[in-house]
C-alpha cells in the first residue's frame, strides 16, 4: 500500500487542533493486484457478511466471490489466528494435490455484536498453473541429484566479508575459495509445485552434512520431471558473535522448571507451562557435552543425547559454563512472551520446545546458534564468549525463527530473507528488554547480543543495533545474492529500526501486537520490504488503530525509507542491461557489443537458461533449449557456447549457437566429467574439465568438425581457466615440483599444435608464486600473480611468445585483494575488496581498470554496492554484476569514472 502523506496529516492536524471534527473513514475497498496471477495481493477495506460457524468454511465462501480469480477447493487450511474480535484463516494452495511452494492465501474476519464480518484478504495465489502430478524422475534419483550438485552449490556462497577467488568456479556451482559439501545425506520428502509459468512438478529433497566448515542443512527442490536441480533454501538461521543478558552466565539466579527422574535425578524437562497437555508440550534442554554440531542438524535428538542434569535441584556452574540453564530458562520466557500475544508455543499448537547446548566443531568452541527447522542448537562458547545460550536476545531471536517458520515461513533470500532476520531482531530484543525490566530509554536496550563477549564491550560486543537509524535507499549493503543469501543479515535492521522505532513511540505491547499480527495474519513467504509494510500498515487497520497511531508506523517506514520504488532512489552511473538476476552461478562474457549470461526465474526457482543481448541495450534472447541445466556461457561476438548437465546425471554437454539464434543449438560434446571452463574464437572451442579417471584437471580444444584434443595431456599437469583469441588458446599450467605447486600461463598455437610455456614468476619467502586468470588478448596475455602468499594479486603481461615479462600492477604490499579480473587489448580491469576494516557498501568489492601498458589502477564505477564478476569488451566497456539497487543486476558503461 503506498502511504498517502497528504491524507494522513490533514487526519492528523484535524485530530490534535479540532478535536470535535471527525476523522474521515477508510476509503472504498481497495484491490491490489499481483504481477502473474489473477487472484489479488490484497483486498482492503471491505465491510462483508461472512457466514457464522467454522471459520475455514466462512473462508472459502467468501473467496469463491469471482473476484479473487481462484478455486477454494484447491486451498488447504494451515492454521485461524483468533485475536480479540478477529479472526484469520491462513490457506496453503494446493494445485492437482500438491502443495505450491510459498502460496499463501488469507481472509481476515472480524466478529461485532454476535455478527462475523469480512474486512480484508490477500496473499499469494497462483491462478496460471498446470501441472502434470505424475514424476519422471523416482524419489531416489532426485536425492541423488540433489546429494551430488545441490550440496556444492551451497559450499560456494559466500559469507559476510568472504570474496571471490581468481578464476572461475570449480564447477556448475561450487567455487574453488571452499571446498564441496562434505559428509551429506539425503532423505526425499513430497512432491511441491515450484511456481514458475505454468507450475515445475518437484520433489523436495532436504540435505544435511558439512559445507566449507559449517553445519549444511537446506531444502532441496529437483524438477521431477527432468531431473534439473531447481534451488535451495537454507534452514539453518546464522548469526555472528553475539550477546545478552543470561542471567546465569552473568551471576543471576534464576528459577527452572525442572524434572526429577524416578533414579532421584534431576533433568532440564519443563513440564509446568500451559503447553503442557500430559503428552506433549514440554521445553526440554540437552547437553550434547561437546559433540560437534553436524551430528545434530535435522529432525529429532542423536541417539545417546541426554538432557542436562543434576544430582540435586540446584544445577551447578557445569551447568552454567555448558548454557543449559540460560538455554532452559531462556526458552520459558520466550514461551511466555508469545503466548502474552496469544501463541502457545513456537508452532502455535503447544508443540515441544527442543534446545541442544555445548557443541562443537571439529573439536574447538563453536561460536554460534541457530534455529535448524526444528530446534536450537547452541554454541557451549569459549576463551572469548560465554556459551550462546547466555544472552536472551540470541535465545528469543532464533526462536522467533521457529515461530516464523510456522506462520509466514519468509523465505530466507534477499529481502524476504532480510525481513524474516528483521523479526527475528525485533523479537529477540523484546522479549530481552520485557523480562529483564530494561527500559527502551536503555542505550544498549536496541543492541542485539551485547553482553555475549567475556572481554569486549556492550557496543563492541553486539551484532547488529536495531536503533541504528539506516535507511533503504542510504544504506541498503548493495550485496549479490552469492553473498550473505543477499543480505538478509547485512540489511535486516533496516526492517526490524522501522518496528522498534514503532515499540519506542507507542510502547512494548502494543508494538508487539502490530508486528506479531503482520506476520501471522497477513505476511507471505516472498515478501519484499515494500509487501512488509503493506502488510504492518493493514495490520494496524485490523487493530483498530486510530489514525495518529496509523500514521506513527507509517512515518517509521517513512524515516527508514521504505516506500514503494525506494530501489530506484539509489543513484547508479550504469545502464542496466538485465535485471534481477537470480542464477547463483551467472558470469557475464562480452565480445564486441554482444553479452551472454545465465539466468533462472524472478524467484530463482528456474533452472538457468542462457541469454544474449546487446550492450547498448534491447530485450535479451534465449539461446538455450529443452530441460537442461545451463551454465557459464562464453561468446567471440558472433555465437556462444555454454556447458548444461544432462537429466539423468550421466553425461555433461558443450552447447554452440549463433546469437541471431538462426540455427538451433549445436551439440559441440558430450562426457561424463565436469565441464567447469569455456571459451570459444572462431570455429575453436576450449574446456576444461575434471576427469575422474586420472584426478586431473585437463584442457581440451576441438576445432571446427575435427576430433577434440587434450592440451595438457602430459602427465603431472594439469591446466585451468583456457582463454581464446586469434587462433592462441592462453591457460593456467600447474605442476608439482619439490613438493610444492607451481603454476604459470601457457600458451598453445591451435594451428600449429606448439605451445610455450612462460617463465614462472618468481615467489618470495621460499614459496612458488600463484597464477590465475589468463586472459589470451591480441598481442599479449595478461594474468594476475601472487608472488608472496599474501592473498594480494598483481597483473603481469608477456608477449603472445612468452617472452617480456612485465608487471603492469606490481605485486606487493598494496597490490588489491582480488575477486576477479578480465582485460582487453587497451585496459586490465580486476574487483577487488577496497581498503577498510567495516563492512559496508563503501567497503565491499569494486572494479578498478588500468592501461595495459602498467599505471595506477582507477575506479571504473561509483555504484556503491558489490561489484562482481565481470567481463571486458571494446575499449573501456565493462558489463559487470552489481547490487547496489536491491536485488543483483547485469548492468554496464564504457568509460572509466572520473572520480568517486
């Protein structure tokens, strides 16, 4: 809903200096539509008879009127939210039997003098699907798929303050900066109808195990049909080094519900909240002492897992140093503050509480918690923080994702993902600040972990500040969706300030019930901020709000800067070329005035398909055909080529096409290794590829309609990130000598069948240097170099010979931290981190561009958000991936900036 300033403050003025004339009503009812479906966001204003009885049926009576477009026989009952005098029933969608992935539909009643009345519905129905229900592909095929591909894919996203490495990633979806998924299971679930066009029948796998070192657990959808990956959804809700109020940790004594066992022992088993039925509905607290954490990801307890306990009632410092008493204590008051909002328990039906306290990783303190779908999981904490479990704001925030996960279920991306955090904070620092007593006056009371550290201070010690005053269009973190699952951390305060600006003005209650409200009866899974306060704003209409309170929250989102269009607010210096896109694996190439690119549906939910288009803009066109997994295209200017991943798991494919698309797409190979690199010139074509057989890493070329020919096929050596141009295939050569790794360009002549390798650059500190990303140009080719292990690149060039070697960035203390790095015949350009210790946008990875000929490297855009991977054209053409307007965009310009 847009907020009409004008309207609200002639209400607001009539209100305060004529207290005898009368506010004017609500407008007319109000329908809000919604882009790809009939059935509308948001219906508002209404004022309807709804029939008496269940609420379920009063629901769908009133949604066959034919204005929502939809089919209430294909709506499943969730849950009916009863607050006072009102009613919601929230519906899942169900298409052919099958539940619709993040399809929610509500219809809110109110109840007046005995008589129900409809005031408002809305949601997501999808009114275009059409979807055969019978699978392809078994249950067990699709595990596989989602075991072997799926779980890679989340080992190469990054984290906050992670980047890029040189080169391109290792495969489909998997960079070389971590290692793959390690240790992973996969169980089958349901068929789901994933929403893209007319509905992609899917299983939904869901994955457990490790990944670059942390707990992996995510929800894998494979289409049932074809077999293709579709995407993943993480479960697990991080946070970093955070801290509150435990009371044990921090010399309190607090009283537990406890348990005493028939053995006279004495257990963390709550059994005395309302909850509690005689079956079900207890809060119980176990001790893993000191397991490690990816034995306890997913559903239900490890066997041999005991709950904390005690010889006698009193649970001694044991328990206070492992966090079983915060732990237990802190989930009955997170009990207790939900069901003050009406809410038993964390699924709202009085369901079991489950916390797991004192784990490990690898053996060494496990500085973190997380909700993992079904329980909290606890860090037992270290020389520099207590245990996890000690600060109450941890405790209630990743609860809250427990009770958000049995309500709205916001899915855990961009800026769903950041709203669903958003809650989390509000929450968890309600819940702190209510128990304890802390006025919100309090300085530290909108700290979230504050008081987690052993050492460090309240505001040196908190993850995020939720009176930290940012705002949309100012200080959204411009992050790709390869960082941060696009910044649901990073900008989460931008949404979780608007309600706590909100609890500050009009009190703790009283905001609680607004927030609560919002998420439960009329938030959906893939909100956007704008949808957040569509749905905050009709919560307070629900409430009864008077117009100056109405007009409180909606100065608050005002302040924060979260209004219809805030993206377009941001100020860019580039053109874009394609927006919003979605595919984590996207790399752009450029040659001549022509781009190609891989990308998946606005929610990401689409295999890739590979697009082309031109740099001075138009519409872009689909290359690729049939049910394939596209990825990583290249193009010379005239075709493209790209690698796709056959449905039955056994064969990888090389793909060429014009990009007048006026042939179809040619199949160049077919194997049953990896293709992880290509590039194409002419009628040559290059790949690398992981061959199983040897455990190498080889680079092949096939010209024309000739055989294909492995470049590196002399044993020990294997070859990396191939770059065509001028009939000279320019590659990464690596060997082992002396024990250590060795690595420099080589440059094969495809005519001639020669090759010379250039003279390795020397290392410092008894260590070989590191190259990465040749790139073959004219008369040259360029590549960066490590020479001293320090993760900082410089840019070398040598003569299409291999002789010449000359630095055109000198490596060295101040050479740039690299992300990526491309060149033309002009200008190398490397993304690099800038300078700086924080966090933000000014911080994050940017484009720098430099004569080939060698001088200082330049800013090449002021967008202020992540710069990433990117490819050089003509002259000073960059097309780059950028996230500085809110979702990830393909966007370019043709010149260096002057100054930023």
């Amino acid at each position: 809903m847009s907020w009409r300033p004008i309207t609200l403050a002639a209400a607001l003025c009539a209100a305060l200096f004529f207290p005898g004339v009368a506010v004017a009503e609500d407008p007319p009812p109000e329908v809000e539509n919604r882009a790809g479906t009939r059935a509308p966001a948001e219906v508002r204003g209404l004022s309807e008879p709804a029939q008496a009885g269940d609420p379920v049926a009063a629901a769908r009576a009133h949604l066959a009127d034919p204005r929502y477009h939809l089919d209430p026989a294909e709506l499943t009952p969730l849950r009916t939210v009863v607050d006072g005098r009102d009613e919601t029933v929230r519906f899942a969608q169900r298409h052919r039997g099958l539940p619709v992935f993040g399809a929610h539909y509500l219809v809110h009643f109110r109840t007046d003098g005995g008589q129900r009345e409809v005031v408002g519905a809305g949601g997501r129905f999808l009114t275009e699907l059409s979807v055969d229900p019978t699978p392809s592909v078994t249950a067990d095929t699709a595990a596989r798929i989602a075991r072997g591909l799926m779980s890679r894919s989340h080992g190469a996203t990054q984290s906050p303050g992670q980047g890029h490495t040189q080169g391109r990633a290792q495969g489909p979806a998997q960079g070389p900066a971590q290692g793959p998924a390690q240790d992973v299971t996969a169980r089958t679930g349901e068929l789901v109808v994933v929403p893209r066009g007319a509905g992609v029948l899917a299983w939904h796998v869901v994955l457990s195990g490790r990944a670059a070192g942390r707990p992996l657990l995510l929800d894998a959808y494979v289409d049932a049909r074809s077999g293709r990956p579709l995407f993943t959804v993480d479960r697990l809700r991080y946070e970093g080094p955070v801290q509150g109020s435990g009371q044990t940790a921090h010399g309190r004594t607090v009283t537990l519900n406890a348990y005493q066992r028939a053995d006279g022992a004495y257990e963390l088993r709550d059994r005395g909240r309302a909850m509690w039925n005689g079956t079900t509905g207890e809060i119980l607290t176990y001790d893993a002492r000191g397991g490690d954490v990816f034995d306890y990801l997913g559903s239900g307890i490890p066997p041999g897992t005991e709950l904390a306990r005690s010889a006698t009632p009193a649970f001694g410092p044991e328990h206070t140093d492992s966090g079983a008493v915060d732990a237990h204590w802190g989930a009955g008051q997170v009990y207790e503050f939900y069901r003050g909002l009406g809410r038993d328990g964390l699924d709202g039906q009085g369901g079991t509480m489950h916390s797991v306290v004192n784990v490990t990783i690898d053996g060494e303190p496990f500085a973190n918690a997380f909700w993992d779908g079904t329980k909290m999981i606890y860090g037992g904490g270290g020389p520099d923080y207590h245990s996890f479990a000690a600060s109450l704001d941890v405790v209630g925030h990743e609860m809250t994702h427990g009770v958000i996960q049995h309500s709205a279920n916001l899915v855990y991306l961009g800026q769903s993902g950041a709203i669903n955090e958003g809650l989390a904070d509000y929450f968890g620092n309600a819940v702190q600040v209510d128990t304890l007593g802390i006025p919100m006056s309090d300085p530290n009371a909108s700290l979230l972990g504050e008081d987690l550290c052993k050492t460090l201070p309240p505001t040196e010690c908190a993850g995020r500040d939720l009176g930290d005053g940012r705002v949309a269009g100012e200080d959204y973190l411009g992050v790709t969706i390869t960082f941060d699952n696009g910044g649901v951390h990073l900008n989460s305060t931008i949404f979780s300030g608007v309600l706590w600006d909100v609890r500050e003005r009009l009190g703790g209650r009283k905001a609680d019930k607004l927030a609560y409200k919002a998420l439960t009866e009329y938030m959906t899974p893939l909100d956007d901020f704008t949808d957040g306060r569509r749905a905050v704003e009709s919560a307070a209409r629900a409430l009864g709000w008077s117009a100056r309170d109405r007009l409180t929250v909606a100065l608050a989102f005002e302040r924060h800067g979260i209004r219809p269009g805030w993206e377009r607010t941001i100020r860019t210096d580039s053109r874009v070329l394609i927006d919003n896109i979605t595919d984590f694996n996207a790399i752009p190439d450029v040659a001549g005035d022509r781009y190609v690119i891989s990308n998946s549906s606005p929610d990401g939910a689409a295999p890739p398909w590979i697009l082309t288009g031109r740099l001075r803009g138009g519409k872009p066109v689909t290359l690729s055909e049939g049910d394939r997994w596209n990825y990583y295209p290249a193009t010379d200017g005239r075709q493209a080529v790209w690698a796709s991943y056959d449905t039955a798991q056994t064969s990888f494919q090389i793909h060429a096409r014009p990009l007048d698309a006026s042939t179809p797409p040619r199949l160049v190979y077919q194997a049953p290794d990896l293709v992880t690199e290509l590039d194409v010139a002419g009628d040559v074509i290059a790949w690398q590829i992981f061959e199983q057989a040897s455990g190498e890493t080889e680079i092949w070329i096939k010209r024309g309609d000739a055989a294909p020919v492995k470049v590196t096929a002399a044993a020990g050596v294997s070859g990396y990130q191939p770059s065509l141009n001028g009939g000279r295939l320019a590659y990464v050569r690596v060997w082992e000598e002396d024990g250590a790794l060795h690595s420099t360009p080589a440059i094969y002549d495809v005519a001639a069948g020669t090759e010379v390798v250039v003279p390795e650059v020397p290392g410092t500190g008894g260590l070989p240097s590191d190259s990465a990303m040749p790139i073959m140009l004219s008369r040259y080719v360029a590549w960066a170099v490590d020479t001293d292990a320090d993760g900082r690149y410089g840019i070398m060039r040598a003569a299409a010979d291999g002789t010449g070697t000359t630095a055109v960035v000198p490596d060295g203390p101040a050479a740039p931290q690299p992300i990526w790095f491309h060149a033309n015949d002009t200008r190398v350009a490397i993304g690099a981190w800038p300078e700086g210790d924080t966090l933000e946008n000014a911080t994050l990875p940017k484009i720098y561009q430099a004569p080939l000929t060698g001088g200082p490297l330049q800013r090449y855009s002021c967008n202020r958000g992540l710069q990433d991977y990117f490819s050089a054209g003509e002259g000073g053409t960059i097309a780059w991936l950028d996230g500085t307007a809110g979702d990830t965009d393909l966007v370019t310009r043709d010149r260096a900036a002057v100054r930023c």
